[in-house]
C-alpha cells in the first residue's frame, strides 16, 4: 500500500490495530486512550518506568510483536545504563557474527528477508534494535536522544556481548552509528558492509538544517514529504547514476525533520511502504507499527531525524579512522532510492576512500529503493554470503 493510499485507508487501519490492541493487550495495560492525536498508532496509556539515573522510558509489550509475518524470532535482551537493548541472535553460537544495523524508522522486522539466507551461509547473525526502535526500551523524552549517545550504546552492546571478528551490516542512520564505531575501533570489525548510508563529516560551528520549531506541538496540518511517490516507483536514476527527476534533496530532508517530529500522522509503515520500489504487503507494512502501539512509544523515531544536526564536529576522528581500513570494505546500493544516501556520489564517497573497498564487486541493485532488504533481501544477504567466503579472515 503505496504513501498516496495511506489517507483513504487511515480508518480501515485504525479499526484492525484497535482490534489487535484488544485482543492482544498490545497497550501496555489497562487505560483509557492517550488523546493525543497520534493517529493509528495511538491507543492506550502503557505503564511509565524510571530508570536508577531518572530516566523515564516505555516498555513495548510482548503481544505487539506475536505472530508478525516472516518474523519467527525469539528476542533476547542486554540491559545497558538500565535500559534493555532488543535484539535477534541466530545461527551457529560460535561463528563469528554477522551484526546488521538498521535505521530510522525501521527495527530489526527489516531484515527478516535476509537472516534465513545468512544463516544458512553458517554464520551467527545478530540484528540489534537502536534504543526506542523495535524491541528495545523507549525513553519517552526527545531530549533524551542524542547521535553521540547511540554511539556509546552500541560500543556497550558489541562489548556486552563479546563480539569480535565481526561483520558489520549496516543501512541508513545505522551507518552513521556503525561506521562511527567502526572508525574508532578498526579491530572489531573483519569486514564491513554499507548500504544507502555514510558517514558525513560537517565542519563544527555550523547547523545542517533548521532545528525543529515546537518538537512537542502535535500538528495536523502536515503532509508527508515522500506523499507524491505513486504507487509504482518512477525511475529516480538512469543507469549511470544521474538523477532524472529534479529536486531539493535537501529541502525535502528539512521538511522530513519536521514531519517526523510533530506530524499526527508520522507512523513508520508508511515510510517504508513509500521508500520501496515493489508494493509492501498490508500486513508486512504494519509489522513496522508494532512497536508503537501508542505515540508515547513513538520519541526515538520521531527525533531520530533531528540528530542530523549533532553531526558537527563530531565525525571528523572517525571518518579519518575509516580512511585507513584496508580490511574488506563492500558497498550494496538501491539503485532507485530517492533520499540523500541514494546518491551515487555517496556510494562513490565511500568507494574511494576508503583503502579496503578497492577491487570488491560493489553494486547498485536494479529494482530496489531506499529499503532495498524489503525490495531485494535475498539478493542483498546472498552478496554478503559471497562476499564473506571471498575474504577469509
């Protein structure tokens, strides 16, 4: 259900979630609605927790993530700075781990496609959820999210669960997060492997966009940047790279800030249903929601945007760090991906920069958009099968 469709079935989502929520008790409890606004992800008032530090946050119930289509994983837990970090661990328990970071608005529901594929190539694969993504904790404070702060975060996850010689999978806000960590500690990492992201580095002192005018304001006014994608993606780029349809990048990624931030209607599944070339089943779609059965839970994807603007100053050590990776570095691009980081330039960025992408079968994937591991999950993961067993640590 394409982004253009969202508004003439609102309602028709709102009656099936309503029912889920009382079948499965998927509102954290017992509670009238929050009142809110936050449209069909918004039902009822779940239980506010406070960590020993003062934080409060929202625990996702477990009913919200029963019987999600292609997703038969069991969640396992880690707790950091009393908060508990969600995530998927399967395979071989001794083989050295594939570890796959998502972005914003996703969890770890993107990569259903690809873990079957990875572990069948017998490796350990391990998707972690970004704290107030997916199964893990949510603060329920925006102040509380900060770019820095999912850095140090998953620095302790890698360290919690002792991982070593790992591979590195990462997309969208998870390459901003992993390719910082990768640069700083080189030697955690036998491989990495990029797709629609990067590592900007931003002169400190300046502001890449506006920051959000009233982030609590809950606005009803606004439409989605992405809403004039129809239904069957039109060709953003020809085979070259060159982009075909004109545009503000930029502008539209200021209006997404904005969006996100205080729109009523923002809910993930939309996203990601506008974001992908090939149509996402109804039901697969609202997988995406299941995290968020009401807005309290919605704080991490709403500022996740917003952290754009902590970027200055603050990349430079370890983009410098990543320039000097000679171990093997692999880019797997959307080809039709319509976001900043579809770019080719950015893939290219990455390419020669960096010493270890040298001679490695780097690709745009025909038929694929921002989320590729929805468009072209199998393909993605068998490349990376492929590329592993070509570098042998």
């Amino acid at each position: 259900m394409r982004a253009v469709d969202f508004y003439k079935v609102t309602f028709i989502a709102t009656a099936i979630l309503v029912l889920c929520v009382a079948t499965l008790g998927c509102g954290g409890g017992e509670g009238e609605a929050d009142g809110n606004g936050a449209g069909s992800v918004n039902y009822l008032e779940p239980e506010v927790m406070t960590t020993a530090e003062g934080v409060q946050f929202v625990r996702t119930p477990d009913a919200c993530f029963e019987d999600l289509p292609g997703f038969p994983y069991e969640a396992k837990y880690v707790e950091i700075d009393g908060l508990r970090q969600g995530y998927i661990d399967e395979g071989i328990a001794d083989a050295d781990p594939i570890l796959l970071l998502h972005g914003q608005p996703t969890w770890s529901y993107l990569f259903r496609k690809m873990i079957p594929v990875l572990v069948d190539g017998g490796h350990r694969v391990i998707a972690m959820d970004h704290i107030g993504m997916g199964m893990s904790d949510k603060p329920i404070d925006i102040e509380y999210y900060s770019y820095l702060g999912h850095v140090d975060r998953l620095e302790k996850f890698i360290e919690a669960l002792d991982l070593e010689h790992i591979t590195l999978y990462c997309h969208d806000w998870g390459s901003l997060i992993g390719l910082y960590v990768a640069g700083k500690h080189p030697e955690w990492f036998d491989r990495i492997v990029v797709s629609d992201g990067n590592l900007p580095v931003i002169p400190a002192g300046t502001q890449p966009f506006p920051p959000v005018e009233n982030p609590h304001e809950l606005r009803n006014d606004l439409v989605a940047p992405y809403a004039f994608i129809p239904s069957q993606q039109p060709l953003f780029f020809d085979p070259e790279g060159n982009r075909l349809i004109p545009g503000n990048v930029g502008g539209y990624f200021a209006e997404w800030m904005v969006y996100a931030m205080t729109a009523a209607s923002f809910h993930p599944a939309e996203v990601v249903e506008a974001l992908t070339y090939f149509d996402v089943p109804f039901e697969e779609e609202y997988a995406y929601d299941a995290p968020f059965p009401s807005r309290i839970y919605m704080a991490g994807p709403r500022v996740f945007p917003s952290l754009v603007n902590d970027l200055p100053g603050v990349t430079e050590e370890a983009w410098i760090g990543l320039t000097k990776y000679r171990k093997p570095f692999l880019t797997i691009w959307a080809s039709n991906d319509p976001g900043i980081n579809g770019q080719k330039a950015i893939q290219d960025g990455l390419i020669n920069n960096i010493p270890g992408a040298a001679g490695q079968p780097h690709v745009r994937l025909p038929e694929a958009s921002h989320f590729l591991q929805e468009d072209q999950g199998v393909e993605v993961a068998r490349r990376i099968v492929e590329f592993i067993a070509a570098s042998p640590r």
